[in-house]
C-alpha cells in the first residue's frame, strides 16, 4: 500500500535506522542523505519518510508530500552551498531507477552538461 514501508525496501530501511546513511538533513516527512556512489561532489538523495514507488507515485498519491520533497531539495542545495544545481527523479528502470521508492537527486559542485550523459 502506498506510503507503508516496505521490508524489502533500501530506503525505508534508511528511514527506520535499519541501514546506516550520512543524514545531512531530516524534517518530519523527508531524509536527506549522501549517495554511496556521488556522480558530482555534491550529491545528495531528498527521500520522503512515506514509501512511495517513484515521482510519478508520490505525485498521484500525495502531492503536498511531493512538494515537501521539493522544498528540502532546496534546503540542501542552501546547506550545501551551492549557487547552482540539478534535481533528478528518476522514473522506471530505463530511466535509471534502482530503488522502487522515489528520491530526487541534488547535484551539484561542478558543471553540469545538457543533455545528461
């Protein structure tokens, strides 16, 4: 059911305490915390506490959860200072997705092209 934890989820295990993540910000419906495998110097996954399959899920689901994640992607990106950045959600294994529990990526620390890749 959408917004339950998942057992076999890696994020809400992160969510639970179950697995350790360098938390660099935490409010009452997100997690903020450094990718193990950072693609820029600044890389940090914005997660919502509530499981939610991917972006699109959340969106249908619970906009105003959506938005929080928004708005704490911003909030790294501050901490972080970082005057420039990327936020990236990606949707489906041929987007890239890895975990089935949706996060935004924050990165940022150098340029960064267009079209990704």
């Amino acid at each position: 059911m959408a917004g339950e934890p998942q057992d076999d989820c890696l994020f809400c295990k992160i969510v639970a305490g179950g697995i350790p993540a360098t938390i660099v910000r935490e409010t009452a419906t997100t997690v903020a915390f450094r990718d193990i495998n950072p693609q820029a110097p600044t890389h940090v996954l914005v997660i919502p506490k509530a499981h939610h399959k991917d972006a699109a899920a959340l969106a249908t689901d619970a906009p105003e959860l959506a938005a929080d994640v928004l708005r704490e992607t911003q909030a790294v990106a501050d901490d972080e200072k970082l005057e420039s950045y990327r936020i990236v959600f990606n949707t489906g294994s041929g987007a890239g997705q890895t975990v089935w529990h949706a996060h935004a990526h924050v990165l940022g620390g150098r340029g960064l092209q267009w079209p990704p890749g």
